[in-house]
C-alpha cells in the first residue's frame, strides 16, 4: 500500500512538474538576451575549445539533447533560433553535456557505457514483468528477470542526476562569466534549470518505486 501510494504521488508530482517547467518557460521566453540559442551554443562550444560538436535544429518543444555518438548538439527550433535566456539556458545546458563528453566527466561515461544494456532491457522488461506476473503460481524466474532489467534503467535513472545536474552548473557559470546571463536574468535561467532537472529526480524516485514494488511482489510470490 505504501508503495502504491508513493507512486501515486510520483504521477502527480511529475505532472505537476511537467506543467511548471512548460509555464516557466513560456515565462522566461520573453525575456529577451542578444544571443539565439544556436549563437549561445557555438559561443560556448568555441569558449571551450570544442570543434567537432555540430549544433543543429530539430522538431519539438524542448527535445533538445547532446548525442556523444555522432557529436551532435540538437537543440528544438524554437531554443535554436529563440533570443532569450530561457533558450540560453537551454542551449548552454546541452553544451554542458558536451563538455562532459569532451572531457571524460565520469558520469556520463558510466552513463554512455550503459546505453546499449538499456536499449536491451527496454526491448524485453515489460514482457518479462508481465510473464511473471501471469505466471507466479508456476515460477518467479520471469519476474526476477524482468526485475534485473528493470534494475538496470533504476541505476540508469540514478546515474542520470549528476550528468544533469552538472551540466546545468556548467550553464549557470559560463553564462554568467559571458554576461549573457545579467544580474537580473541569471536567477531565471537558474530557475528553468532547476526544474528540468527537478523532471529527472522525480523520475528516478518512481523508477526506485516501482523496482522496489516488483521486488516485494516477487518475495510475497
């Protein structure tokens, strides 16, 4: 029951989450800097020292992401061409991961080095889970299985916080050092961030729930 009610109150709290981050913004996308998005990632990328990360335009409303792979900086059309400090952030923030990426930050190696077992994992957990469920009175081979996958995106989630979290610092300081962030801007692109990487928290203390739920319907079994 307490299990259930916790992850009740993650649903909640990262819908309310989600609604916050979309408001605040919205808010912040009309304070104006003299710098899109795009500028603010070459800049810092150049600041740097960084070449051979390609910053480029994708479809969406905040899908930006750093992909190590092909070293790409994608930023949402609306960060990559938008001059204000909400997309600042934004973009220097993927900067940040890229880096990470350029100079081995521990965290987001472990966090690379687990991205094929996780693409693995996602193909199979659910089934694994639900055979488990379905079939408990013959075996719990199946459910523990799908909890060592299930496990695997936990520590993912975990590992995800530092990445996110030190990028975002990253952010903060270059911005500041530049002056693009001003004495009034800079606690607004700290507050955007805050509550992106507030998104990752809440999805790891659900991840952590909910492995903690199949574990003890596993022992119950």
């Amino acid at each position: 029951m307490n299990i259930w009610l916790v992850l009740i109150a993650v649903m909640v709290l990262s819908a309310i989450i989600q609604q916050t981050l979309q408001r605040k913004f919205r808010k912040y996308s009309e304070v104006g800097v003299h710098l899109s998005g795009a500028e603010v990632a070459a800049k810092m990328l150049r600041d740097h020292g960084i070449g051979d990360v390609k910053v480029m335009s994708i479809s969406g409303e905040l899908t930006d992401h750093y992909d190590p792979t092909t070293k790409t900086l994608n930023l949402s059309e609306g960060v990559y061409s938008g001059r204000n400090i909400a997309a600042a952030a934004v973009a220097a923030h993927e900067c940040g991961h890229a880096i990470q990426h350029a100079t081995g930050y521990a965290p987001l190696q472990l966090r690379s080095s687990m991205v094929k077992v996780i693409s693995f994992s996602n193909k199979y957990v659910s089934l694994l889970l639900l055979l488990g469920v379905l079939m408990f009175q013959l075996t719990t081979s199946f459910l523990w299985l799908g909890i060592a996958l299930f496990a695997v995106s936990t520590l993912f989630s975990i590992v995800t916080l530092p990445v996110e979290i030190n990028a975002s610092s990253r952010a903060v300081q270059w911005l500041d050092s530049t002056g693009i962030a001003t004495y009034e801007t800079k606690p607004m692109a700290v507050d955007a961030l805050k509550w992106a990487a507030y998104t990752y928290v809440i999805a790891a203390i659900g991840s952590i729930a909910t492995l903690l739920y199949y574990i003890g319907l596993a022992r119950n079994r």
